[in-house]
C-alpha cells in the first residue's frame, strides 16, 4: 500500500477543513451553536437579502428564485428595455402566449394588457419600456390555467454586455398546470370509491384513511408562489367538508387546520408542489425525477358518532389559501378545482 508523507496529509486536512468549515460553522451557527473562535462566512442574496453558506447554494437559488444570473463584483447598472424569456420549467423550451403583467412594489402597473403583451413562439418578449438595474419589480404571468407570480430586481450587466445588447434578459421560470389527476381514498388499505358509501357500523373506533392525488401527465405540475394584489398564498390545497347528520360527533386528526362554517366542519391540508411527493411529474430523457404522486393519512374517530348520515366532501383547490378563505369564505380570486369533488357517504 502506498504511503502518503506527513506533509501532504496536512495539505489535505487544511484543504479539506478550508472546503468544509465555512459550511459546517455556519450550519452550527443558524441552529444556534456558538463555535468558538470561528468567523461566520455568508453569502447574501443581493434581491431578498436572504443568506446561504456556499457561493453555489446562493447562485442556484438566484437563478431559480429570481430569474437571474448570479451578479458579478464587476458588473454595471444600465438602462434598457428587459427581454423576458418564458421557458417551461419541467418540459424545457419556450413558451408562448404567456402574457406578462409588470409592477412596482406598490402594485402599480407599468406594462400589460391582457392582450398585446404577450410572449412570442420561442417564449420572448421585449419589453416597451426602459428598466434600471435594481429596480424591484412585480411579474405576474398566465397561460390558460397556468398562473404565477414572481418577484424580480433588474440585474446588472457585464461592461461588454452593456455596451452592445440592446436589452437585459430576464429569464421566468414557468410552468405547464397539472390536469385531470387520479384521486383515490383508501380506507386500511381499502378502496373506497368516488360516490361511494362507508358503513361505519363495523368501526365503532379511530380508523386510518389515506387520499392520493396521482399526475400521469408528464413535466406537468404546479408552482406556488404570493398574488400580491390580493395577499393570498397561491398553494395547492385539499379541503374536506364533513356536514349532514351527526357531522359534529366524527373528530379528523392529521390535517393542517379546521374550522366550523354554518353546519359543517372544514378541514384541510397543504399539497406538496415539487419534489420527491409532489404532484408535479418531471420526467429528463427517460427518467422521471419526480413520478407526481402526493399522498397523506388522516384518522375519523367515530367513538362519539350519533348520526345516521354524513357526508364528507373532498375538493382540491389551487391558487388558494387556507387563510383567506377563513377570512372570506373564498377559496380565492383564482382558485380553481383540480378535478371533481370527491364524495363519500358514511351510515350506520
């Protein structure tokens, strides 16, 4: 077996320890660990000032986020019209007609009219006005169902860049919506279908049910994000209505949140948008990253259940939030229902 000298191995340990500390000391610090004697190493978001350890976390997050290259210390603010370019996010490409709604911070509309603005064939459009680097800006983007809001800070440009382009590209990251799913209510493992009917006399305890959204249309998902016009968390959200006789003696545990409206109990739970249990199917070359299949499990304890007749409607909504729809009885704006509402029966 080969030898390593002293002398490199010490190499190796101080290059090692230079890679990993800074990460490993921050890491220990923002759980609330004091490191002695260590100094901090983070890199700031220069558009939501939020920090990170590495250098390539801070310009993965810039470009995903925020639509933007990583900023060089070298770079010069300019002036010009901004080249929006719209690409699918999951399928890649271009998008068309996308039309783009562009604000200030103060919601105040610079460009966008439902109808002219809009991407070309190859997912670009020019922008009629000039932008200063900086600038903080409010895009809203829609295609049919396919909705988001971004929040975007003009980027410098290199000095070349400056001198020659004509505008400043600025890349969102879009998204084809997610359709007609598969649902499934499983109860101990058993299927229970849409319409169907549960007779509880058998289960007189806490029993375990688990609903299953399913995506079958590949690089089709969702993408959360915040309707600033209207202060609502755009979220994918499944919400259970339990009403008609006996509805206040059947308790649901594991979801999110729930509330009494008029004769019937709401429950809900947030879906995940991306990623490993997500609704989102991404699929690169032959591989699917993502299969698009979100699941969870609730428990109905019908211990106290005096009813002869209760129903549970499960509906899913995105573009919606919890929040706003206990403050209006909305489900929002622009919710809008993925797939047809679940029914379910349960008698004695």
């Amino acid at each position: 077996m080969a030898k390593i000298s002293t002398t490199w191995l010490a190499v190796i340990c101080i290059t090692l320890g230079v890679i990993i500390a800074p990460t490993v000391t921050y890491i220990l610090t923002q759980a609330g660990i004091t490191v002695p004697g260590a100094t901090v190493q983070k890199y700031t978001c220069p558009y939501c000032r939020m920090d990170f350890a590495t250098q390539p976390t801070l310009n993965y997050h810039i470009e995903h986020t925020h639509g933007a290259l990583p900023p060089s210390p070298t770079d010069v603010a300019v002036n010009k019209p901004i080249k929006w370019c719209v690409i699918d996010d999951y399928a890649g490409g271009g998008i068309a007609t996308v039309y783009l709604y562009v604000y200030d911070t103060q919601l105040r509309k610079f460009e966008g009219d439902g109808s002219n603005y809009t991407t070309a064939s190859d997912g670009t459009l020019t922008s009629g006005l000039a932008y200063k680097s900086d600038t903080q800006l409010k895009v809203y983007a829609v295609k049919s169902n396919s909705k988001a809001w971004y929040d975007v800070t003009v980027p410098r440009m290199s000095s070349q860049d400056a001198q020659s382009a004509t505008s400043n590209p600025i890349t969102l990251r879009f998204f084809t919506v997610i359709s007609s799913p598969s649902l499934t209510l499983l109860h101990q493992g058993v299927s229970i279908s849409d319409g169907g009917n549960y007779n509880k006399t058998t289960y007189t305890d806490t029993r375990s049910f688990t609903f299953s959204i399913f995506n079958s249309n590949d690089n089709t998902g969702y993408k959360e994000s915040h309707d600033p016009l209207n202060d609502i968390n755009w979220y994918t959200i499944v919400y259970l209505k339990q009403f008609d006789t006996g509805y206040e003696t059947i308790s649901l545990t594991g979801w999110d949140g729930s509330t009494e409206k008029g004769s019937a109990m709401y429950y809900w739970k947030r879906v995940t948008a991306e990623g490993a249990n997500g609704i989102t199917r991404y699929k690169v070359g032959q591989t699917y990253t993502w299969i698009g299949a979100w699941s969870f499990s609730f428990e109905a304890d019908f211990t106290g259940y005096t009813g002869s007749s209760t129903d549970w409607d499960i509906m899913i909504y995105m573009y919606s939030d919890p929040v706003y729809w206990q403050a209006k009885t909305s489900y929002g704006p622009n919710a809008l229902q993925l797939g047809s509402t679940f029914d379910v029966d349960i008698f004695t």
